[in-house]
C-alpha cells in the first residue's frame, strides 16, 4: 500500500437549516438516498484499490449534515465500515455540523462513528449566521447553548470562524477572547472568505482589505503564541505552521497542501464529483463526472479534461507567476484553486491572499526560530550541569 491518505467530502444533502449571508450552497432538497450508498461505497473502495490506498477519510458535511437525522448516519456508517472491512481497507469519518440541530440523540453516533468528536462553525462577531427566522443574534443564542449542551456530553468540538469586516473590527484581542475564555474552546482554526455561488451577492462585505486582513492574523498568531501555544490550545493554520517551521511532521491546510487534487474529491448527494464543496456546489463548469453514471472513479479522474487544471496548476504558477523566486513556496505552493478561480474567473494565477500568505509565514519562521533557539539553550544549560 502506498501510505498515501484520500479524502472525500461527502455532501448527503445541500438542504441546511439556517441561512448564512456568505453561503455558496445552491440548497437543493435533495438528499443521498440510503438505496445508493453501496454504490457509492463500492466506487469509493474500488478506487482505494486501484491506487493501493488503505484508509479514506469522509468528511460529511452539508448543506447542513444533521439534517439526515442520527439513525440515517448510522446506517451509513454500518453499510460503509462493513463493506471497507470486507476488502482490508478502512474509513475514519469526520462531521462538520452548523450545531443548531443537535440533540442528545445524535450522541451514540457522535461517540461511535465519529470518535466523540464534532466540527462547527462560528465567527467573532456573529453578523452573517442567521437562522431562518430570527437573524444572527438568535442564532449565536442557539448555537452557544448546542455547543453547551454537546460539550456537557463529553463531545470534543472544533471549531471554524470565517473572517469578516467586522472580525477585523474588533480586533485579534477580542476574537481571541471570546473563542478561548467565553467558549471555552481549546481548538479552532481562522479561515479566510471567498464568494462562491449565490454568495457572489455579498462579494463586496468579504472584500476585505489584505494588508487590515495580514495586520490582524499577525496579531492573533502572537496572542495564542503568548497565552495559548503551551497551554495547550490548539489555533489553526498557525499550530500546523509552527510544527513546519520546528522541523516536525505538519497538518496543514489544504489551501497549502502542494497540490490539493492529489488528495481531495467531492462528492454531492446525486453523485457529482468535483475537486471540493466549493467546486461541487458553485461551479458546474468544473464538475469531473457522476460517480452513479460512471462505473470507473479513478478512471474518471485521470481523464477528466477540467480536472488536469487542478493536477497542472503547481506547474503552470512556478512557470508564468512569481511564486518560483518566493521563499516559501515549498509550503503555500501558491495557494487554493477556489479562491484564485472565484476572485479572478481563472485558476491560473497565485492565490489572491498571497501577501497575506507571506505575513502569516514571515511571523510563523519568526516564533519557529525562537523556539528552537530556546530548546537549543535548554540542551545546551542542562549538558553544563
Ligand atoms: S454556510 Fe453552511 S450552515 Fe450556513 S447556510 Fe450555508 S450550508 Fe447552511
Ligand atoms: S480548491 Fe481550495 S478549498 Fe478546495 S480543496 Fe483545493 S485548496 Fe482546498
Ligand atoms: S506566498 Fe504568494 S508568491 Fe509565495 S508561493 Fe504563495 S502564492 Fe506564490
């Protein structure tokens, strides 16, 4: 086997329950009938053997995944493990959740199938999370109290904030406070906004000024370096950027992975494939197939035409962009597809955040050389005594 880890994120439906301004889902009610999840998993595993792949890793998500209901990922969980098991291969799933549908119910497959650990999302401050009647405060009301109640039952919860205008507003401080003291939260990552099918309304609310955007991140990274980073709170990318620069095996994002085609699929409840949600759910001009249609998924994406932008584009940014005299391109690699294609209808180019890319690296090299000059200095005082 070749050690190598697949990834696919699995949209069982593009229904969600609440309505986010920056949401990029077409919300279709559509959902992945249990009839076709054999199908899916035979497809699945089959490509698993064609690239001796061992384990594959599902990331449910939605629309909003908690809308198929507990017993529904049960059954799903049995069909796919069972079937994995029977070839020597494995699945390890992941949920990604908005919370707001949680219930005690959804316990014993929280703690089975996905090992007593949740993902959710919240931003600082909450303005564009709105439930369907009762705007953005009534959902942080709701959502603070599901997150409450999950946590009370021994749920492990990350948690994703996207970045807005009014994040940059208030300032790293503020943000850093209320996820770690007001929450409670000991693991959450920052993420950056792009506008991606329906919405491209709101384009111009998540326009945000890079050089405000790289101000901010820069901040926040010295605030969890100073108060958080060996109290043991994990804050993402910079916990994975700072194992990079400390010489230790990195989980970094995918936006920097060196190429995300090698690794990741999306597949949505009606079997499209594409590279990602974000591909999946806003643009159909870059769909690789139908995996209910088609018999053959490695085949599938080793000829889809749209698909060979994504395997070249490394190259083809090394060749006609800047990215080749860049000091760190062995880690951002020049970024992610989506972002390029939605800021600039081409994926062709370096990642628009590229210089806030920088700023973040710069300050990440900066705290890696200061830590290995501390444990340089430890080594060297304790071989004196
Ligand atoms: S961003 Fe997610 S939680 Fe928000 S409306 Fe869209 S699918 Fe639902
Ligand atoms: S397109 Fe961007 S968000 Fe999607 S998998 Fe690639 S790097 Fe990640
Ligand atoms: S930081 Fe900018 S120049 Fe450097 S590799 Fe990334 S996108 Fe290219």
């Amino acid at each position: 086997m070749s050690g190598r880890v697949f990834s696919v994120i699995l949209l069982p439906t593009s229904e969600c329950n609440v309505a986010c301004d920056y949401c990029f889902e077409h919300k279709e009610p559509h959902r992945l009938s249990q009839a076709l999840l054999p199908l899916l998993t035979k497809r699945l595993l089959d490509h698993l053997e064609n690239e001796r792949i061992e384990e594959c890793e599902i990331y449910w998500q939605g629309g909003e995944a908690m809308i198929m209901g507990p017993d529904w990922f049960t059954h799903a969980g049995e069909v796919m493990d069972s079937a994995a098991e029977k070839r020597g291969l494995q699945f390890a799933h992941y949920l990604q959740t908005n919370l707001i549908s949680y219930s005690p119910a959804w316990n014993d497959v929280i703690h089975g199938m996905f090992n007593g650990s949740i993902g959710t999302s919240m931003d600082y401050p909450n303005v564009h999370r709105k439930l369907l009647r009762g705007g953005a405060e009534a959902y942080t009301k709701l959502w603070t109290q599901r997150l409450r109640e999950a946590k009370a039952a021994g749920i492990e919860i990350g948690v994703i904030a996207v970045l807005h205008q009014a994040s940059l507003e208030a300032g790293p401080e503020d943000f850093y406070r209320y996820f770690t003291e007001e929450l409670g939260l000991g693991d959450f990552q920052v993420n950056t906004p792009f506008p991606g099918g329906p919405a491209k309304q709101h384009e111009r609310d998540f326009r945000l000024d890079l050089g405000e955007l790289a101000k901010f991140l820069v901040g926040l990274f010295d605030i969890w370096m100073a108060r958080g980073y060996t109290s043991g709170v994990s804050l993402g990318p910079f916990d994975g950027l700072i194992d990079h620069f400390t010489g230790k095996q990195a989980r970094l994002p995918c936006i920097w992975k060196e190429n995300c085609s090698n690794q990741f699929i999306s597949v949505d409840s009606k079997g499209t494939v594409a590279q990602c949600d974000c591909w999946v759910t806003s643009y159909p001009e870059y769909f690789f197939g139908n995996v209910f249609q088609e018999p053959d998924l490695t085949r599938m994406l080793k000829t889809s035409r749209v698909r060979r932008d994504f395997v070249e584009r490394p190259k083809r940014l090394v060749r006609d962009n800047d990215c080749l005299s860049c000091r760190y391109l062995s880690i951002c690699h020049g970024g992610c597809p989506v972002r390029t294609y939605s800021a600039l209808g081409t994926m062709m180019a370096k990642d628009p955040y590229c210089e806030v890319y920088k700023s973040v690296f710069a300050c990440a090299e900066a705290h890696g050389r200061e830590i290995l000059r501390c444990r340089h200095n430890q080594i060297r005082s304790s071989r004196n005594t």
